[in-house]
C-alpha cells in the first residue's frame, strides 16, 4: 500500500477549485452532475481507504477475534506508521458509518412525515395542502405528469396506474402570495427537480460530505446548481425568465425556512442564494456546453477535479489489491 493509501484521504482537495468556478462558469445541469459524481467516487475511495486501515488497525489490538495473518509483521509493514494510523482510522471509520446513516435515518424520517402528510389527498401530480403557511416543494417516487420541457412524461404500470418522478406539494398560502404566472414558473420550477432526479444528486453529495469533511464545499455547490438547474428549466418551460426570478424571489420572501427543506428527502423547499439565482435569471440562458475548454480557469478545474477522482480510485484499488495479496501470502503455510 504505502503512502498511496493515504492519498484518497486528502485528494478531494482538488476539488474546491471547481467547486466555486462550476457555480459561475458551467451550465447547472453540468455543473451538478459532475460535481455529484466527483464527490460520490471521492467519498467511497476514502471510505474504502479508512477500511484498509483500520483492518491494520485492529489487527494491533489484543484479543482481537481476526485470523491471525491479519497479525503478520508483513501486514503492518505495508502500511506506513502503522502503530498510528491504523488505530486512527478505527473511531474514524466509525465516525463516517454513524454520520452517514444518520443522514440515512433523517432522509426516512423527513420522508414518513411528508407521507403522512399526504395521506388521504387524491394521488394527483399536484397536492394542494390547505395550509396558510408558504411554501412548496418536490417529493420523488409519487405520480407526476408532464415533467421539465416533456421529460416528465406519465408512464403506466403493468396494473394500468399511473406512475411518475414524484408529486409537487404546495400550500394555499404560497398560491395566495403569487400571480398566475408566478404559479406556472413555481411549478415548472418544482418539476423540473423531480423529472431532473435532483434528490439523487443531493444525497450523494450529503453523504459525501459525511464521509469526508474535504467534501463539504462540493455540497454546498450542488445544493445551489440543483436550484439552479431548476430554475433554467422552468424558464425554458414557460418562456419567460423573468416570471421565474420574480416566482422565486417572491416564494423565498414568503416562506419560512424548514430544516428538513435542505434535505435529499424533499427537494426545492431550500431557496438557496436567491439574489444570486434571481441575478443569473436576469441574464442570458447560459450554454449547455458539455465540457469547457481545458484552456480556460473552469477547465483546467475540471481537469484537476477529475485527475483527483480518477488518482484516488488508482490508489483505492491499488492499496486493496496490495493488502490482499499481502494477506494470502501472510495466511499460506511456509
């Protein structure tokens, strides 16, 4: 293994460029796919790096139950400061499981509530909650029709019933605080999250983060790109984007903030920056150039982004390759 193993511990470094250039410089869709995908590939490596060395770890303790080749001086030979490291990694490791399936457990919670809350509404694309509190937001996995720009079409089970991204939620407070055109752009706004499966890529960065704090930036970017995303889309839909900035502006002055809004669980109750969305709004639609000329300063982000990604997925495998073979070769008879 050596110091290779460390490596996807601190890579994820070299994503902090292109996490604050990918907000100005690429189209949101772009932006949040690739930065999602680089924190998902960067979290699992350090994940599987933290395993390879806590299995070192625990093969110092005394009484431990593991096969004694997990003992072998060869073991710890290939780990550098092993006596140190190996130890470290085991309230580590542990710290990464607890804190990721906490957020798990949160996502479920936010989820059952939101069920909960539904109950007993006709299964309609669009619920309406007779609440004078503002606000609205996506909830995946229930029926929709007609998503962001036809994407979003309704399906049909083999059973014949409707089957979609999600449903939109929201309350008659929002609608009161809103014109005609406003409510179009809210919700084409809220479609667009469900039909771009934008909880997927907020989960994935929420557990990234849990699993290395070094990641935390590339969550806060895609929380605000997802928003972004959305509102392109929905100014695509309704052809008008200065409906949307005024929908969202309004909705962000309206609603109150909830915790469990910035969760994967429900999507778009999160305003974000809103004078930032509003600003980009009142600006030309952005291109949707798949990726950016590597002479430019997102480019070169990029680059050094998935350079990070693809050295720690090197060293990931290598070290796991490495110390099984150093464990066969430590368990084989002489």
């Amino acid at each position: 293994m050596g110091v290779f193993v460390f490596l996807p511990l601190v890579l994820p470094l070299t994503a902090w460029p292109v996490a604050r250039l990918a907000e100005q410089r690429l189209h949101p869709r772009t932006a949040t796919r690739l930065l999602a995908a680089v924190a998902g590939v960067s979290a699992v490596c350090s994940t599987l790096c933290l395993g390879l060395l806590m299995i070192v770890g625990t093969a110092q303790l005394p009484g431990n139950p593991l096969p004694d080749s997990w003992s072998d001086p060869d073991v710890r030979a290939a780990l550098p400061y092993d006596e140190i490291a190996g130890r470290a990694a085991i309230p580590a490791l542990l710290a990464v499981l607890v804190s990721c399936g906490a957020t798990a457990w949160r996502q479920v919670r936010v989820r059952r509530r939101v069920v909960a809350a539904l109950a007993g509404l006709p299964p309609t694309p669009v619920a309406v909650l007779p609440d004078r509190t503002p606000y609205a937001y996506a909830v995946p996995g229930g029926p929709v029709r007609g998503g962001a720009r036809g994407r979003g079409r309704k399906t049909r089970r083999p059973g014949g019933e409707p089957r979609g991204h999600g449903r939109v939620v929201v309350s008659t407070g929002m609608l009161a605080g809103l014109a005609p055109a406003e409510r179009r752009a809210l919700f084409a706004h809220e479609r667009a999250h469900l039909a771009g499966r934008h909880h997927r890529h907020l989960l994935a960065v929420h557990l990234a983060a849990r699993a290395n704090p070094f990641l935390r930036p590339l969550r806060t970017a895609v929380s605000y790109t997802a928003e972004r995303w959305a509102d392109e889309e929905a100014a695509a839909e309704v052809g008008s984007r200065r409906s949307v900035a005024r929908a969202i502006g309004k909705a962000a002055l309206l609603a109150p903030r909830a915790p469990a809004a910035a969760l994967p669980a429900v999507t778009g109750g999160d305003a974000g920056p809103v004078p930032r969305r509003v600003a980009a709004l009142m600006r030309p639609a952005p291109a949707g150039r798949a990726w950016p000329p590597a002479g430019t300063a997102v480019g070169l982000a990029v680059w050094c982004a998935a350079f990070g990604a693809t050295v720690s997925a090197l060293s990931s495998a290598n070290s796991a390759v490495t110390l099984f073979l150093v464990l066969r070769g430590a368990a084989s008879p002489m």
